[in-house]
C-alpha cells in the first residue's frame, strides 16, 4: 500500500463533528492527542524501565498516520507528496552535511 491508498481508505472512515468550522480542525487536535499519547507510553517504558510492547506502540503510531493523513487530506494536500518531499528534504540536507542542527531552512 502506499501513502495515497491510505489516504484514501483513511478518509472512508473519518467521521467528525458536525459543529466545525475548518475541517482541518478536528485532525490537528486529534493529532496532537494521539503524540501524547505515544509519547505518554514512551515516557512510562523510560519511567519504569519497562519493556517496549511494540504492538501497542504501533497501535499508537498508526492513529498517528491517520490523523496526519485526514490532515493532509482536509489541506488538499497529497499524502504521497508530503512523505517523498519530506525525504528529499532530508536527502538534500544530509548531501550538504545539514542535517543536525535547527531551522526549516537548513
């Protein structure tokens, strides 16, 4: 499957409030949401010393794709394009030796 597939198949199960305004609202919060929650199990496996479920962090990184994909989605943005400029983004940084370091623009 690729990133356009998803994209597609993703949207067939989106459903969202009727109340709002901008679709593109409810994903970016409900992206945010679901970072916290990977993040909260990361910072639990680092707090506990526990051992990593791989199976429910990839439950969690998945609901992260289809939040970022439902945005892309609701931009008008091709989700295929976001992940091959996103890597030649990092190619090309990588090549000028770039690639540590802060700034969009690097």
């Amino acid at each position: 499957m690729d990133f356009s597939e998803y994209q597609k198949i993703a949207k067939s199960t989106a459903v969202y409030p009727d109340n709002l305004e901008g679709a593109f609202f409810y994903p970016s919060i409900g992206l945010a949401g679901e970072v916290g929650e990977l993040l909260n199990k990361i910072k639990k496996i680092a707090r506990d010393n526990a051992k990593i479920d791989k199976k429910d962090l990839e439950g969690e990184i998945g609901d992260v794709l289809w939040y970022l994909a439902q945005l892309s989605t609701e931009l008008g943005i091709d989700f295929e394009d976001v992940a091959a400029h996103n890597l030649e983004k990092l190619k090309s940084r990588k090549e000028r030796g770039r690639i540590a370091g802060s700034g969009d623009f690097r």
